[in-house]
C-alpha cells in the first residue's frame, strides 16, 4: 500500500483513524501495529514475515545489550553479532546479485542466481532498527522491555516504506503516552496534502518531462541540462513529499518526527546541502560510522579516509550499483576539496553565487545517481560539456523549454521557503482561504492521481 493510492486516502487511512481515535489510549499502540502489518502486507504479504523478525531480534538484542551492561566483552560481542545479521539479511536481499555479478566480473565468468525483489523499506527498518541498538550500547537510551511498544517503533507505517529514518530516542516518550487532538490532526493533515501534491502534481509532471528527454538518442546540450533540472526538481518534490507526507501521518497519530528536508537546494555550498537533505541518513552516517572512525579528531589522512568511507557507504545505502558508490565518492570529494582548499573562497563571494556553484554541482552528481549504466552516464554526462551534443541548443530544446517553463519555473520557486513562509502568515492570518487552498491542492491531486497512472515514489526503491 502506498501513501499516494486512492485506496489509502479514501479507504484505509479514514477507517483507520476514525478506530484510532475512537479506542481507548491504553488500545492504541496494538491498532496501530497491527495496522501497520496490514499496511505492509497489503503490498508484500511475505516480506511482512521477515519485518516481524527484525522487530523479534532486534527486540531481544536490545534487551540482551541492557543486560550486559557490566560486561564490556560480552556486551560488545552481542553488537557485533547483531549487527551481522541485520547487514546479512539487508546484503543478502539488496545486495546478492551485485556482489555476484561483481565477482563473476572481476573473474570473467557469468554466475548465474535468481533475481530477488527488494523488500520495501528494508533498507530504512535496518538503519532504524541498528540506531536504536547503537544507542542502548552508547548508553543514550535503554531498552524497551515491552515488545508491543518496541514493535510499533519497528514497524510503525507512516514511515515504513521510505523514511524518515526515526531514532528511537526521538519518540520514546511518544511510544508510550502521546496527545491527539484536532488541532494535532489538522496540523498532520496539512503536511499530508504538502506533501501528496508534491507527489502528484509537481514530482510525477517533472518524471514525464525528464523521461521525455531521455528518451532521445541525441540530445544538444541545452537539452540535456534541461532534462537533469527537471530530475532535480522531480528527486526533490518526490522525496521531500513523501517525508512531509509520512510526518504529517505521524502527527495526525500523536507523533512529532523530525524534519527531514530543509529546502537543500538554497544551499550555499556542497557542506550545507548535505545538512538540508535527507537529513535523517545524514545523522545517521554521521552518528554511527563517521564519528565512531574518528570524525575529525584524527590526523588528517585519517579524516580524508573517514569522509571518503562514509560517503562510498552512503551512495551504496541508495542502491546495489556502482553508478551509486561513484556518486557518494563524488560528493566525498567535493566535501573534501571544501574543507581544505575552497572554504575560504566561498566565504568572500557573494551567496547567489555560492548557491549557483552547489547547485551545478548538486545537479551534475544526480546525472550519477539517475544512470545505473556507465555507457549512458558517461554519454550524458559528455553531451552537457558539449561532447557527442547535436549542438549547444536545437528545436528540441526549445521545445521543452516551452511545454515544460511553467512547471519548472513553479517547481523553482516552491523549493525555496518563501512561498511557505507566506503561507503560514495566510494560515494566520486569514485561516478560511488557508484551508481552501488546502482543498484545491487536495482536489488537483486526486483528479490527477485518478486520471493519470500510478507513478511509485522513487526512495521507496532504496
């Protein structure tokens, strides 16, 4: 089941709430897990099997953890084993294939295995569920003894498929007593409509504009910078929509999640950007691997290792694909190369100009994240230098350009903060035309979710 599917909105989440809210508090933490089971399952009945024992082990291990706390050898022994067989289980469903194809590579041969299908959020409950034995380890939480309560943080739907990856020290309190209120809903509500028509209206229209470019074997190289905006602005609207979608669940069901996007793309230098998107995973890289390697209190070979080993692991997080290690080595390097050379360059310029050069190379390194084949990033890539390019602009471009101005020019402004910011002042100060705006956004996305085929939100891949 899928947030933006006219079965969730018209069926699932309205019966669902109104139970939700109608049970007694001391109820509400078992309705929700066994909605989030039947949530998971309506789409992959199996793999909710193999959620459940993710939920079992790391449940047990999070105890087992609290028990040893007296005994560093031991207590570390079960990290480690815990960790193993939550990265065997992520490796060998996400990973299987590519480490074969790989290695048959490396060796010249073809091994041939089954293709498995990627059960949907593995990769988010894994990073999840680790968080929260890092942190009973870390001695920043201690474990959660009822296994219904730690479930529901396992499992809990709104964030299930796609993020945000939320730490259980965020929501621990929240586990057991949180308020519901209309107040709380309406709130929650409108994310969720932010969010749906990020989705449909803004990120589904750039998916059609950018396939349509795509599409063509020669492109000039206006063209091909006019197809990589439009997926900028398409990987943006389609990710940030699902976050504030899954925080707008959240508070509608009592939760505040933390934001996971913060308009990255005003960013003012590669170091900002990556402090503005996704930042969940961010912290989590960050937190668990980054600082636990040293971070920066190391020497200085040792701190270009760190970055360069939490940035290769992070492209890998995203998808089981070298296309995917190049682009996190890519944004290693360029972090690197503002630390030690371009920081005090980027303080002098004036910061439109920052934003300009963090955006070129924002949307140069999701060239690398959208083209899983060498031969065609390495074909892009060269025609938006001019290399194999029909020329700099051709009657293509120009008609793009033309067909898809008023969506980009719109998806432009929206993914900077003004046009919010003059929204909640709306919200206060005229609540009425708030609300009706809220509706038209509503009604605009289930006509076009109704007229239009489903298009699957793209983190929900990873």
């Amino acid at each position: 089941m899928v947030f933006n599917s006219i079965f969730f909105i018209f069926c699932f989440l309205p019966v669902f709430m109104l139970i939700y809210y109608l049970v007694p508090g001391k109820l509400r933490n078992l309705l929700l897990f066994l909605g989030s089971l039947i949530f998971y399952a309506w789409g992959e009945p199996v793999y909710v099997i193999l959620m459940l024992f993710s939920s079992i082990f790391n449940y047990y291990m999070g105890t087992e953890l609290e028990r040893l706390y007296y005994d560093d050898r031991k207590q570390k022994i079960n990290l480690i084993f815990s960790i193993i067989i939550n990265l065997a289980v992520l490796v060998f469903f996400k990973y299987y294939g590519f480490l074969l194809n790989t290695i048959g590579g490396i060796i010249g041969i073809h091994i041939p295995h089954p293709e498995l299908s990627l059960p949907i959020g593995l990769s988010f409950y894994t990073f999840r569920n680790l968080s929260y034995l890092f942190d009973i380890y870390l001695s920043k939480v201690s474990a959660q003894r009822n296994f219904l309560t730690f479930s529901v943080y396992s499992t809990m739907f709104p964030y299930t498929s796609a993020g945000p990856i939320v730490r259980y020290t965020d929501i621990e309190t929240q586990l057991k007593q949180r308020t519901i209120n209309i107040s709380k809903f309406g709130i929650g509500a409108e994310l969720f409509v932010k969010g749906l028509a990020k989705k449909v209206l803004l990120a589904d229209n750039l998916s059609v504009l950018y396939s349509s470019i795509c599409g063509h074997p020669q492109m000039s190289v206006f063209t091909s910078w006019l197809g990589i905006l439009a997926y900028t602005m398409q990987l943006y609207f389609d990710f940030s929509g699902y976050s504030d979608m899954a925080i707008g669940l959240g508070k509608m069901l009592g939760f505040d999640f933390n934001k996971n996007f913060d308009y990255p793309y005003i960013s003012t230098s590669v170091s900002e950007f990556w402090r503005r998107w996704h930042i969940s995973l961010g912290s989590w890289f960050r937190d668990y691997i980054y600082i636990p390697l040293g971070g920066n209190r190391v020497s200085t070979l040792k701190h270009i290792r760190n970055i360069l080993v939490v940035w290769a692991l992070t492209g890998l997080w995203h998808g089981a694909s070298w296309n995917f290690v190049l682009w996190g080595v890519y944004y290693g390097l360029f972090l690197l190369l503002e630390k030690f050379v371009l920081q005090k360059y980027l303080k002098k310029i004036p910061s439109w100009l920052c934003t300009v050069y963090t955006m070129l190379i924002v949307m140069i390194g999701w060239v690398f994240f959208s083209q899983t084949d060498f031969g065609a990033l390495g074909h892009y890539l060269g025609t938006m230098f001019g290399i194999g390019a029909s020329g700099f602009i051709d009657k293509t471009a120009l008609y793009y350009l033309k067909t898809g101005f008023i969506l980009l020019l719109i998806s432009i402004l929206m993914c900077r903060p003004a046009p919010y910011q003059y929204f909640k002042r709306l919200v206060r100060r005229r609540p009425v035309a708030a609300v009706i705006i809220n509706l038209i956004l509503f009604a605009l996305s289930i006509a076009y979710m109704v007229y239009n085929s489903y298009t699957p939100f793209l983190y929900a891949k990873f």
